[in-house]
C-alpha cells in the first residue's frame, strides 16, 4: 500500500508497562494487516478477518488498559476512557459499513 504510511512502533510510545506496551505492539501489527488488505477488493476475506480480530482485540486491550490505570490511579483515566470509548464506536461504524456496503474505494483511507 503506497498511499498509506503503516503505522510504526517506536520507543516513544513506550509506557514502561509490559503487558501494555507488548498490545500495543500487537495491535499495530494487526492494524497494519488490516491497512495492508483495505484497498484489494479480492481480500475482502482477509480484510473482514483482520477487522474481526482488531475489533476483538480492542476489546481485550482497552479491559486491561482500563484496569492497570485504574489500578495505579492513573489522573487522566476519565479522558482516556473517553477515548477508549470513541475509538470503539469508529471501528463498530466502520466494521459495520463495511459488512453492509462491502468493498469501495475510499476503505483504506477511512480505516486509516
């Protein structure tokens, strides 16, 4: 995918936390795969695989996230879970428009 810069892991975006920071390792890998297969219209089984498990996936890693910051007392918990929150419904829109509608033109650059 020429048009889309993948998104990369760096130290900058170390927390110091393992479990949290190996997600997010995690996660970039498979957005990555996600972002990788959004603008084939002949993978639309990889792509609709690879959507499934990131929608999974956030799941699991917003729990765990919530509950570590919760846990040490994180200050900024209310706005980040806002965050939480507002990722999750893009991704559900998306997921759904993309189960209803199928592939378009345009998908990859929505997802990204």
């Amino acid at each position: 995918m020429a048009s889309i810069a993948m998104y990369q892991w760096n130290d900058n975006l170390r927390t110091g936390l393992t479990i949290i920071d190996s997600q997010h390792k995690q996660y970039f890998l498979r957005v990555n795969d996600v972002l990788k297969h959004a603008d084939l219209a002949e993978s639309r089984e990889l792509l609709m695989k690879a959507i499934g498990f990131v929608r999974s996936y956030v799941v699991l890693h917003f729990d765990t996230e919530q509950d570590v910051m919760q846990f040490h007392g994180y200050p900024g918990f209310e706005s980040h879970l806002e965050q939480h929150q507002h990722f999750s419904e893009q991704l559900e829109h998306l997921a759904r428009t993309f189960a209803g509608e199928g592939f378009r033109p345009g998908l990859a650059m929505e997802l990204y």
